[in-house]
C-alpha cells in the first residue's frame, strides 16, 4: 500500500475517459485561449477532455467574482476539468471544494507547471516542483478533501535543466492520489522555447500505474501518432497546434482508427471557423470593438494554418470589426483561388 494511501485513507478514483484502452486527446489549459468559446469549438473538432483556464485557489476561497466567471462551462463540454494553482494546501482543498460545490466538474487539476513570475514567487504552480513536500501535501490534502472526484495533476519536466526531477515527482503524485498525471516535457527555466523532452515523459510513463498524459510541441495528427508509439502515455494533450487549426484533434482521432493522414479543412471551411468563432465571442462581449480587438492575438495564431500568413498578420492587427474580417477573408479565397491554393469564395458561408 502506498504511503499515502495509509496517509490520506483512500485509494484514488480513475479518470473514466481513459476505460477499455481508450487514448483520449486532451485539449490543454491554456490561460486566455482555452475560454468557454475555443473549447467547445476543439470539442467539435474532436478534442476528448477539456480543462478551464488556471483559476486562483485564493480568489475562490475569497469569493472573487471574475475568478468564478473562469469557472463557468456548459454540460456539452464534459468530461472538462477545473485547473486549480497555488500553494497553501488547506486554501487548495477548500477552493476545490468550492468548486465542486458550485459547477460540480468531472476533475480538478492541479498546476505544478507554470511558469509565470507573478505565480511562481507566490510558491504556486512549477515552484513546487522544487518543494516536493509541499507539492505532495498539496495534492494528498486536495485528492482526500474531493473523493471520489478525481484528481488529476500537470508537471512540468523540473525546475531547470540541473533539476530534472519529473519522475520522483510523478512518484509522489501518484503516491498521493492523483488519478492521471500531465507531463509538459519542458523545464520551468526553458519556458516555451526550446524543444520538449519525451525521452523524460516516456521515463515518467514507465514509472507509474496512474495513466500519463503526454504534452509538449504536438503540432500534427503524424506526431501524436510517432509519440504514442514511442512511449507508454496513456493519452496526449495539445494546446498551441488546436490554436492554429483546433482540427488537428479530427485528423488525429482520424489517423489513428484508420492509419491514413487527411488534410486541413478547405481554405473556406477554416475562414468559416474563424468568423464563427468571432462572431460568438462578439455575442458574448455583447460588444463588437473590444470584442474583435480581444481576439487578435487569437486571429495572429489562426493565421499559422493560412496561406499569406504574413500578410494576414499584418491586417489582423488592426482589425476591429466583423466585417472587417470577412472582407480580410474573402480577399485571401480569392488570392489563393488566383494563386491556385483554394477554392472559390462562393464557399464562405453567409453569417
Ligand atoms: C497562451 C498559453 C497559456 C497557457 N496557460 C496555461 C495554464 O493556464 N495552465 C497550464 O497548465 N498550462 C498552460 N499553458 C501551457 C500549455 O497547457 C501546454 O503545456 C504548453 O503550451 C505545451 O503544449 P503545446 O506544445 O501543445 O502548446 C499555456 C500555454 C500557452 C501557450
């Protein structure tokens, strides 16, 4: 019997999407990009598991009114997950327990793997990974405070490069409880640069019973495929590829129940994501301007999957209008028509 299980009295529930062999794809938290809109849209596209943006434990348990709106989804989009950060145990499993009380979730996750100043030297997400006792109190007092909610738990790699630790860290998770544990393959000190390390999130695989899921630069249906093959995870999450073209769930699920590789959707089709998806996040602003410019950033990363992406980038900067997008739209069918690259604009469908 574990430590942890003589500690905390209980033996962990499982996570039901990974039953009867099952390789769920999972959509990552990703904080500003994975509201309640891009979820559901990934959700149609194919994405199994979906996770909230990270929420403060502290502005739960201090009953902050925007911490609450981060919590909201729609039941369409379960099995998701409320990701919880910070590092005082005892706030940890009361903010979970708000949480379950309130939108009563499939799972909470907890984040061990941010890297952002303003969390980390508060001690809350990868600062954990170099306070390993405090990581496992937090998740044993979190996993005991929920059952039988499951909780899962996402790691990164280490701390920096002379502090890869991702094993003995998985270890003491699933000593503690944790139903599945989430491995980004980098270290807190390489941010998003540098290349993720399967070799360690394969070692990470191997080393638990609790399912693995694998997470770092899965930027095709191919790779997802390469990685699952290679190593022992039990499912893979994809965060900035679903960005650029959230069909990479379709064409993975697609490629492994067929072994064949499909395209991206048309150039009409993807236009028509991008539309919609504006157009649902202006209804829920319930204003255009601020609406519009809030999805910039978000437009600049759906123009990785377009043609004349730099000359896409330079107009989206500036959009601020619906209309101003359609047009932007049909004049990149039309160019790419020109050019060969597409279809017809004749195929942008009506809002
Ligand atoms: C804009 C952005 C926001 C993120 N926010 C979170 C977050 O709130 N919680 C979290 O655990 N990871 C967060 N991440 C990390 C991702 O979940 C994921 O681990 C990372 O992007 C690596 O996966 P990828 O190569 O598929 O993008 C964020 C990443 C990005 C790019």
């Amino acid at each position: 019997m574990p430590d942890s299980v003589r500690e905390y009295g209980l033996m962990a529930p499982g996570l039901p999407c990974f039953q009867n062999g099952a390789f769920p794809l999972f959509l990552a938290p990703m904080a500003g990009v994975s509201d309640k809109t891009f979820r559901q849209l990934c959700k149609e596209y194919g994405a199994d598991v979906l996770t909230t943006e990270f929420v403060s434990a502290e502005g739960i348990f201090r009953r902050n009114e925007r911490t609450r709106e981060y919590l909201e989804f729609d039941e369409i989009e379960r099995p998701i997950g409320v990701q919880l950060f910070g590092a005082d145990a005892g706030h940890m499993a009361e903010a979970a327990r708000h949480v379950i009380d309130w939108v009563r979730p499939d799972f909470i996750d907890l984040n061990f793997g941010c890297p952002v100043n303003k969390v980390v030297c508060r001690n809350g997400g990868s600062a954990l990974l170099k306070d390993c006792p405090t990581l496992q109190k937090v998740a044993g007092t979190v996993v005991s405070a929920v059952a039988p909610v499951p909780v899962t738990a996402k790691i990164r790699i280490g701390w920096d490069a002379d502090s890869i630790n991702a094993v003995r860290v998985a270890q003491l998770l699933a000593d503690a409880g944790i139903a599945a544990i989430t491995v980004h393959g980098r270290t807190r000190a390489q941010g998003y640069s540098g290349e993720a390390d399967w070799k360690v999130i394969s070692e990470v695989a191997e080393s638990v019973s609790v399912p693995v899921i694998g997470n770092g630069d899965l930027a095709s249906a191919s790779i997802v495929a390469k990685r699952r093959a290679e190593t022992n995870i039990a499912g893979a999450m994809i965060g900035r590829a679903a960005m650029s073209g959230p069909w990479i769930f379709s064409q993975t699920k697609h490629y492994f129940t067929t072994g064949e590789l499909i395209e991206a959707p048309r150039l009409s089709d993807r236009w028509n994501l991008i539309v919609r998806h504006c157009q649902l996040v202006v209804n829920d602003w319930g204003e255009e301007d601020p609406a519009i410019r809030s999805m910039r950033a978000r437009l600049m990363a759906y123009s990785r999957s377009m043609p004349e992406a730099k000359r896409l980038r330079d107009k989206f900067s500036q959009v601020s209008t619906l209309a101003e997008i359609r047009e932007i739209a049909a004049e990149n069918i039309h160019s790419s028509a020109r050019q060969n690259i597409a279809p017809t604009i004749a195929e942008l469908v009506p809002l």
